[in-house]
C-alpha cells in the first residue's frame, strides 16, 4: 500500500498540451462488410423454436427411459405407447371429433367473455359509476375458482353446453377486463391529448386510441383469458363429462380411465397440452409479432 | 452554415411598419387559468392576454412553470379558462379539435401502431379527408420534413428528432388555422435542436402557416418567433410583447440580436428577484 500524503494531493495535475489533428475519414461504403451475417448454427440457436423443440425431445426421451424401467403401461405407458394410442384415436376419429367439440364451447365462452369484457372496460373509462362497478365485481369474482361455480351452472342451465360456456365466460371475463382497464389506463397523457386534438371522443376515441395504445396489456389479458378458459373447459369436461352425447376431450380422458386405458388417457392429456401449446406458442406469438413487437411496443 | 441561405430574407417577408390589416385568428383575452388539486389552488396564468394573425410565428417565452404549456392546453381546448376567454376566428374555443394541431415536447404522441405515413395521414382520415387526398398530402408534409425515406417505417425506429418532424408534419398535413407547439425541440441536442429550427423557419417560408411556439430559451424565442410575448415567472402574466421577425439566424451573432436577448434576460431576472 502507497500511502497518500497531503502533500501528494495537493499537487494539481495538468494534462500534457499534444499537438492537434485533422484527418480524412474513410467513407461508409469502402469500409467492407458492416453488418456480418450468421452463421447457420449461431442462427438455429438464436430461434426459440429450435430451442424449445429440443427441449420436448428430451423429456420424451426422458419419459420414453423412466417408462420403460418402470414397465407397467397401467399406471404409466411409455412414449411410444402413448404416440400409438394417439394415432389410433386420431385414425378412428374419436380425439378429432372429442376436440371439435371441446374448441367449439372453448370458442363461444371465450367469445362471450371477451364482448362482455369490453363492454365492462369501455364503462368503466367512460363513467366513474362504470369503475366502481368493475372493481367491485372483480375483486368479487376474480377470486372465485370457476369450477366452484359448476353446480350452480347445472342447476341453472342443466346439464350440457350453456352450463359449460357460462363457466368459461366467468374465468375469462374478469381476467381480461382487468388488464384492459390497466392497459388503458395506462395510456400515456400526450397520446390521449394527440387524440383529442384529432377530433376524437368517445366510442371513436376508445377504438382509435385507447385499445391500440393498451393492446400489449389487452393481449396479456387475452393470453390469461385464454389459459384460464381452457384449464377451467378441460376439468369441467371432467366433472361433469357427457351431454347429449358430446363429450368433448375432458370426457375422453374419463371415459378412458374408467377402461383402465393409461394409454388413450396420456394421450388425451398429450392433446390437451398441444392445443395450449400451439394457441399459446404459434397463435398468440404470430399475433405479437404482427402487432405489439412490430410496433416496438413489446421486446420480442 | 448552408442552410441560412434562404431565397427571400425572412425580413423582407412581412412589412413592420403597415398595420395590421388581417382579423386576428385567433384572440386570448384576459384569461386566468387554475388548477384544482385536492388541497390547492394553483393559478398559472393571470389575465393574459394576447392577438395572433394569420402567418404570425408568435412564441410564449417564459422561465419553466410559468403557465406556458397550461395556456397553449387552454387554447388547444383542453382546459377552461376561469376568467377571459379564447376565441379562433370569432367563435369561442370550446373543446379540443382538428383546427388546432398540437406538437408536444414528448416524443410519445405519434401512435407507436402506425407508420409514419399512417401517422402523418390519420388526423385527416378521421377528419372526412378524402383518403387519396390525404395520401398526397400526407407525403407531401413528409417530404417538406425531409423525410420521404422513412415513410414507411414505425415510429420506435426513428430518432427523437425524427419524431418531432413526423409530429410536425401530421399537425402541418391537417391545414390548421393553428399550429400549437409546446417546446418541441427541448428534449433534443443542441445541434439537432438548430437544424430543426431553421427547418420549421424554412417550412414557414414555403406554407406561411399560423404559429404559437412555446419555449423557455431566449435565443430559440427570437430565432423562431415573429413576435414574442415575454410572461412573467408563475402565476404567469404578460411582461412585454416584443417584434424580432426581422431577426434570425444571420443575425445571431449581431448586435441587435444580443441587445433583444440580453432585453428579455433582464426582463425574466429581474421579475425572478421581485417574485421570489
Ligand atoms: N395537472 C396539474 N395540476 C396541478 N398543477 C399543475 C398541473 N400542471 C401544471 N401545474 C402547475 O401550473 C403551473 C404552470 O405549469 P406549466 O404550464 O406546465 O408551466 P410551463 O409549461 O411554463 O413550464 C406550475 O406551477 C405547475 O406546477
Ligand atoms: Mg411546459
């Protein structure tokens, strides 16, 4: 260790006076190549599919060893088990026609809670009694598992689709209309006042602006709506299974485990995972990249 | 500096000594604007008052907090008066509109959603403008920005100042009877902040649109304006209305130029000693 003295601080430092310069500068386009492009392998790794394809691989390989030690295809088949229960289901017809079912109910709650969403959202920025209401109601409901509601859904709407729909509209309905209300009230001060100059109040203004300007938290909303929707669909279908003779996925997965069939079970479950897979990983990812990433309003 | 070298001297554009034979477009007379927050009344500005004719470039100089940016939201329709009235063109201001384009100091006014020729062409869409009309003039007012390269890409790709060019031409595409600007230039560097000046005075030369411009820079106030009205620290009033329009950036260095700033300077000092 040097130790400072005061006197050694007390010494001013002045920079050396260097002589000065001007000089030419190589112009832009003689510089060679500024932007290098990627390698094929750097590139693959840079594609999240990729990586998460790589991932799957290994848990079925995972699966395939774990299952095949164990060796008891009644409690847990193994991969290549459960990929030719699949085939068989899809060749028959069975998990097409179970799964047509279940998106069709999936598609009309959804649909529902997203309209009544809004109409919720568009009330509560325009009145304050409407923002009142929505928080009220959805720190009631937004608590509220939507299974517990199953038994009241049956006794009013009896056994069938509208019992399942009115399920699905209470767990997408709350979720999505409080990230859009987040969402617009997040808009920036400037950007409303840029509307307003434009002439634009009201329903226009709300369409125009606001729902644009909150679309990252309005898709966050959708996202949630959605996981929410298909979680509470597929465990209703469990519960309650059959309706007039449309049981949807939930119900294969049932009916298949009342035959002690492991194998149709996973593979039912299989599609219920590639289903959220797909609308969450290709749907709602090709809905950000032409939308919010696009506008720079997201980082991708 | 090339770009001083415009064809008619902005000195000769307008003649100093005839009067006034234009109506004002717009009137502000005696307003006073105030604040509600739960526990205070803030005044910002006391009966100010002041007339705008059409092709004026007339700039609100005062220190920061003054009231400058209330008065200019007060004129966009945004705030009421509680004293004075706002007129454009006879009729009261009651709301916001498309008669009166803002530029903010924010660069988040474009809309992040739309490309800078969907921004540029928006107002007028929404405003009855048939849409080949609105195209043409939107890239019109794109090129007069010198932007025609970027038509096309989002507003998050451009840089601050790029920004406040697209603000400037959206509001100018729209023909306004005004053009309101809250110191559109304050967040910018230095030199960017000087090309972008003499740009707006060159678009002024080509459109001779009508201009409020908002600032709290002395020498940006005598550059930019035509005539600039000088209020006083907060509760802003009016200190002086004073003419520079035949002052710009050829003259900046000259002595008429330091004696007007080194006027207002002392104008602003010594009010800042009396009021605080
Ligand atoms: N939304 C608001 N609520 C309460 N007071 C405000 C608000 N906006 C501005 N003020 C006050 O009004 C005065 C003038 O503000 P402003 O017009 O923004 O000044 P300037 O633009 O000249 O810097 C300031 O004292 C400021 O604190
Ligand atoms: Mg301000």
């Amino acid at each position: 260790m040097v130790e400072i003295t005061m006197t050694e601080i007390s010494v001013k430092l002045t920079p050396p006076i260097r002589p000065e310069g001007e000089y030419d500068v190589t112009p832009p386009g003689t510089l060679g190549d500024v932007a290098k492009p990627l390698s094929l392998l750097e590139r693959l790794a840079n594609t999240t599919s990729v990586r998460r394809g790589l991932i799957l691989v290994g848990i079925a390989v995972v699966w395939q060893a774990y299952a095949t030690w164990l060796s008891n295809p009644l409690s847990f088949p193994t991969f290549t088990e459960t990929l030719s229960a699949l085939r068989d289901g899809i060749a028959s017809g069975v998990i097409p026609q179970r799964l047509w079912v279940t998106l069709q109910t999936l598609v009309m709650g959804y649909a529902i809670g997203l309209v009544i969403a809004a109409v919720f959202t568009s009330l509560a920025v325009t009145t304050r009694l409407g923002t009142d209401l929505l928080s009220t109601l959805t720190a009631m409901f937004n608590p509220l598992p939507a299974i517990a509601l199953l038994p009241l859904a049956l006794l009013w709407f009896g056994l069938g689709r509208p019992s399942l729909v009115f399920v699905i509209i209470h767990s997408v309905l709350w979720a999505v209309a409080l990230n859009m209300h987040s969402g617009f009230l997040s808009v920036s001060e400037t950007l409303r006042m840029a509307g307003r100059t434009f002439g634009l109040s009201g329903f226009r203004f709300v369409r125009k602006i606001l729902i644009p300007a909150a679309f990252p938290a309005i898709l966050a909303g959708l996202k949630i709506g959605w996981a929410f929707a298909w979680r509470t669909l597929i465990a209703a279908e469990l519960v309650f299974g059959v309706s007039s003779g449309q049981g949807g996925l939930g119900w294969y997965i049932f009916e298949n485990r009342n035959t002690l069939d492991t194998a149709a079970v996973f593979a039912g479950l299989l599609t219920v995972m590639a289903v959220g897979l797909f609308v969450e990983g290709v749907i709602f990812r090709a809905i950000e990249a032409r939308t919010v990433r696009r506008w720079g309003m997201q980082r991708g | 500096m090339a770009m001083v070298q415009r064809k008619p001297p902005l000195a000769a554009s307008i003649d100093p000594t005839a009067a006034p034979a234009s109506q004002p477009v717009l009137t502000v007379d005696g307003v006073t604007l105030q604040y509600k927050t739960p526990d205070h009344l803030v005044t910002a500005t006391y009966r100010v008052g002041f007339d705008i004719h059409p092709a004026d470039r007339l700039v609100l100089l005062g220190p920061s907090g003054c009231g400058k940016s209330t008065l200019l939201k007060a004129i966009a329709g945004f705030l009421k008066p509680v004293e004075g009235s706002i007129s454009l063109k006879g009729e009261p201001v009651t709301g916001p509109g498309p008669d009166r384009m803002m530029v903010f100091q924010e660069f988040d006014q474009l809309l992040p959603w739309k490309s800078v020729r969907e921004n540029v062409a928006f107002p007028m869409l929404e405003n009855r403008v048939p849409r080949a009309e609105a195209e043409a003039r939107a890239l019109d007012a794109i090129a007069k920005v010198n932007l025609t390269k970027f038509v096309d890409v989002y507003p998050h790709m451009l840089s601050g100042g790029m920004k406040q060019r697209v603000a400037i031409a959206r509001a100018m595409a729209m023909r306004p009877d005004v053009l309101l600007m809250d110191e559109p230039y304050a967040a910018l560097d230095a030199l960017t902040r000087r090309k972008m000046q003499e740009e707006l005075l060159q678009l002024w030369e080509d459109v001779r649109f009508t201009l409020i411009f908002v600032t709290h820079s002395i020498e940006e106030a005598v550059l930019v304006g035509s005539r600039v009205v000088v209020l006083s620290p907060h509760p802003g009033q009016v200190r002086a209305e004073l003419n520079c329009h035949h002052l710009d950036v050829r003259h900046q260095d000259g002595p008429e130029f330091q004696l007007l700033t080194r006027r207002i300077s002392q104008m602003l000092f010594e009010d800042k000693s009396v009021g605080h």
